[in-house]
C-alpha cells in the first residue's frame, strides 16, 4: 500500500476514533494481531482491534470532548510518524487522578507500522505527560 493511503487511514483514524469517537472503524483499520504498549498504562498492552478501542474510550470517559489536532504526518516505507495537539476536558478520572475540570492541551507523537494496508503495531508513543499532570495541576511547574 502506498504511503499515502497509509496516511489517509491515520488521517481517518484520528477523525472517527478520536475526535468522533466512533471506536469500531478499528476493527477496518487495526490488524487482529496488532500490538502496543498502552500510552495510558505503560504495564499493559494493547491486543488487537479491542485493545486499541479500549484505550480510546478510557480516555474518552477522561476527556470526553478530546480533539486531536494533526500537525504533522509524514510516511515513509510501512511507517507513519504523527504529530499531535491535543486538547479537552478533564470531566473524569485519569491516572488514578479524579476529574478536575480542567481544559488541557497537550502534544503528542505516534509512529505506527503497517502491513497489508492494517496497522500492525504502533512502535512508539511520545505524549507530554509532564504537560498534561501540570496543567491538572497535581505536579508542580518549574518556575
């Protein structure tokens, strides 16, 4: 599959799953033997379409009006990099954090690998946690 039609299914991916929250376009998109490390829970991973849907609407109940901006997408070979504004409410529990309230903005950055026109595995995952556990307010900014 080209590059291209691999950044349009990000691209559609983004769209749907996140800022719509319509979670079961994984089952087009995802490869049943897709694997990730969670970004919201380091320990467990992600396993197929579910595992992926599931980590979406864990954040969604955290952030139910979340929007993903995409700055940048750039692919190369089977692999898509993303770079990410991401900005919502905090209106329920993350991290063991209660809700606060709070709009935040934060960046984030996704590399995924493809097969066969499927997401396969999501490689790594960079997302400003930092950013995000200071704006909630529950660590502390430098200055």
């Amino acid at each position: 599959m080209s590059t291209e039609k691999n950044k349009a299914i990000i691209q559609r991916w983004i769209e749907e799953a996140w800022n719509k929250g319509n979670v079961n376009i994984a089952d087009e998109i995802y490869a049943p033997d897709y694997t990730a490390q969670d970004i919201n829970n380091p320990e467990r991973i992600l396993r197929g379409p579910a595992g992926i849907k599931l980590s979406v609407m864990e954040m969604r109940s955290s952030f139910p009006d979340i929007h993903f901006t995409i700055d940048h997408l750039v692919a190369e070979g089977d692999k898509v990099v993303g770079a990410f504004t991401i900005q919502g409410t905090h209106k329920g529990s993350l991290l063991d954090i209660p809700a606060t309230g709070k709009t935040v903005t934060f960046t984030a950055v996704d590399v995924w690998r493809f097969e066969k026109g499927k997401i396969v595995e999501r490689c790594c995952a960079n997302v400003d946690r930092l950013g995000l556990l200071q704006q909630l307010g529950v660590v502390p900014s430098i200055g």
